[in-house]
C-alpha cells in the first residue's frame, strides 16, 4: 500500500461508490490503493482509478475490471464494506489484487 489519494467519507449505500483510498479509522490512518468500486450483479467493478495513487501508479488496472481476489482471497460475492476491511491497511503495507477483465471483442448478447 502506498499513501494513496481519497476520501475521510465512505459511501454508505449499496449503490454508492467505495474508495479504497486514505481514511481516518479510529485515531489510526489507513490507507488503500486508490480505487472507485462499485457493487454490480458481477461482482466489485472498477469505476475509477485515481490519479497517483498505488492503483494508478501500477498501470493495470482498468475501468469495468471486476475484482476477483484479495491477497489470494476470493472476494466475487462479497460486500464493498467486507472487502474494504481486506483492502485497507497500515500505509506501506503491501496487498495483491487479482481482476477480471471482459475481452475489447467480446460481443454483448441483446434479448
């Protein structure tokens, strides 16, 4: 984790995006990696990915990528509050992140 950008405020609605960026928990700061999420019927989306931030910074993560795995934990049916107690940590700390992303080709079936 690097000293990532990001809010003091975290969404609480389900539908509201998540910052896994710098917060204040308790009288201890913490820090993420500098991703907007959002719970989608497919699990965590990237909705953004915050400029000079750890996330940023790395170069392979993407906008729709869905977030599969934390530190090698499945997180596909979890909860932006559960993942974001994964997410967040003591700033320096490292966590590996694994995405799923839909092929640029990939067609869209219409019904």
């Amino acid at each position: 984790r690097m000293g990532a950008k990001g809010s003091k405020d975290t969404p609480s609605a389900p539908d509201m995006p998540a910052l896994f960026g710098m917060q204040l928990v308790g009288d201890k700061e913490v820090a993420g990696v500098g991703l907007v999420c959002v719970q989608t019927d497919s699990g965590l989306q990237v909705k953004e990915v915050v400029e000079g931030t750890a996330a940023y910074k790395c170069g392979l993560i993407q906008a729709g990528d869905i977030l599969k795995q934390v530190d090698g934990v499945s997180v596909e049916k979890w909860t932006l509050k559960d993942v974001s107690n994964l997410v967040l940590g003591r700033i320096g700390e490292e966590v590996s992140l694994k995405f799923k992303r839909k092929a640029r080709n990939q067609r869209q079936k219409y019904v």
